[in-house]
C-alpha cells in the first residue's frame, strides 16, 4: 500500500543526495532467460532510507524527486553505479544485460546522450551490455527534445526497452516508430495467464503483436510456477518476478546468481 505524503520528504530527498546519495542504494533482480532459466540479467532498482522515516517505497520518493528536479543527479548516480556492477559481473558472464529505468526527466538534459557515452568508456564496458527501460506513456508526455535524445542514445549501441507495456498509455505508433529492443509487458496481466476466461488471451496476443514488428519480450510479475508454466511456451524470451528472485543487494546477487 502507497504510504501516505509526508512534507518534509523534498528537504530530506535534497540532504541525501547532496551529500553523497546518503541513504541510496540499488537492489538487483533478476531477469531470465524463459526457454533455459538461465540469468539472462538484472534490473536496477533504487532504494532508499533515512533517519526519520527508515525505508521508503519508490513510489512515494521518485515522485517527490522528479518534481524537484533531483530525479536527474539521481538518475546519473544510478546509471554510474549500475554500469559499475554490470562492468563486473560481465567479467563472469560476457553477455549479461543490466537494466535501468529512465525517467523522462533525463531525456530532457541535453547532456544524457554525452554522460551515457562517456561513462561507458570510462569503465570499458560495452553499450550493448546496457539497457534502459522508459515507460510507455513517455512519448505521450514527452517533447521532441527527449525523442532526439533517445534516438541519440539508441545510436550509442544502448539497448531501448519499454516498460510496464499495456498499463494505460499505449502507442502501437510509438511500438513502430523508436528504436526499442524488448518490450515489458506489465505485470498486471501475468494473473489473467492461468485464467480459463477471455482475459487469459491477453499475454498470448501482446507477445504476437510485438514479436510480428520484431521486438522481443519481457513477461514482468511472474510469481508462480503455474505462471510460469501457463506462458512458458509463447515464445517469450525474458521473464522477469517473485518466481525467479526478489530485489537485493549486489553481494546477495552474486551468490545468487554466479
């Protein structure tokens, strides 16, 4: 359940992160492969904490910070340090893919495209071991600024995903027009897969609208092993959920996972 706003949750977002992401961390969840499950990768997620109010849910943080505008310094602080991991566990595994949500607020700093690059020769770590996932509705609020900027991105080798695909503002035009690798159908229908209704259609006809324009697919929520089993043979390529690995630091990651 979304907790309630608390007021002070600007100062205490803008102390963190001005002195030195105090309190900020990324959890790591895995991502795998449907027709192996092996680890085809993992998905960088932020957490954070303070004195006051101990863990808070990113539902309740990310707003606040896209508001103020330090959803950018955050966003680049994640990406570095995401990059950082991928950088490492891709010395165990070549092809490993770390995924990172980009917020549209990024898009709108004409330096997104140059930080991206340069982070990535900096640690010599290949673009294509690197993913970054937008939600759907971007394009809807986006401006052409941040169309220019991921199609600058797309062109720096990056891989293009988009995220919680069929969640409310979906563009079969924006699916054809940008340059997306994967897309990630929203966990919201993974229930409807082990119904015996109309609803149990949903996965199936999502996963063939988007193999037949050539994207691959990520099934998010996956929680079960009757899930897994009721969509294991569509064709899916990644899956993604409770089923396969909860959210937790790097250290547990890698005992996990390598």
């Amino acid at each position: 359940m979304r907790q309630p706003s608390r007021p002070d949750l600007d100062f205490l977002l803008r102390d963190s992160i001005e002195n030195n992401f105090r309190g900020f961390c990324i959890h790591y969840q895995p991502q795998i492969r449907t027709s192996s499950k092996t680890l085809y990768g993992a998905e960088a997620l932020t957490r954070w904490s303070c004195g006051k109010y101990g863990s808070v849910c990113p539902d309740e943080f990310i707003p606040v910070l896209e508001e103020n505008g330090k959803i950018v310094e955050l966003g680049k602080w994640v990406f570095g340090e995401a990059a950082k991991q991928c950088k490492k566990w891709c010395a165990l595994q070549p092809d490993f893919r770390m995924s990172v949500n980009l917020s549209c607020r990024y898009l709108e700093k004409a330096d997104m495209e140059w930080f991206a690059q340069a982070t990535l020769r900096r640690l010599g770590l290949p673009a294509k071991n690197m993913i970054l996932e937008l939600t759907e509705s971007w394009p809807v609020s986006g401006s052409r600024v941040n169309e220019e900027t991921v199609l600058k991105l797309q062109k720096t080798g990056i891989s293009l995903a988009m995220d919680d695909f069929g969640s409310g503002y979906s563009s079969l035009l924006s699916l054809q027009k940008f340059p997306f690798q994967m897309i990630k159908i929203d966990k919201a229908f993974v229930k409807s897969t082990t119904r015996d209704d109309e609803q149990a259609a949903f996965v199936p006809s999502l996963t063939q609208l988007c193999h037949s324009i050539g994207r691959q697919v990520c099934l998010e929520g996956v929680e079960t092993r009757e899930e897994y089993e009721a969509v294991r043979q569509l064709g899916i390529e990644v899956m993604q959920g409770y089923y396969f690995g909860r959210p937790v630091p790097a250290e547990e990651f890698e005992q996990l996972y390598f």
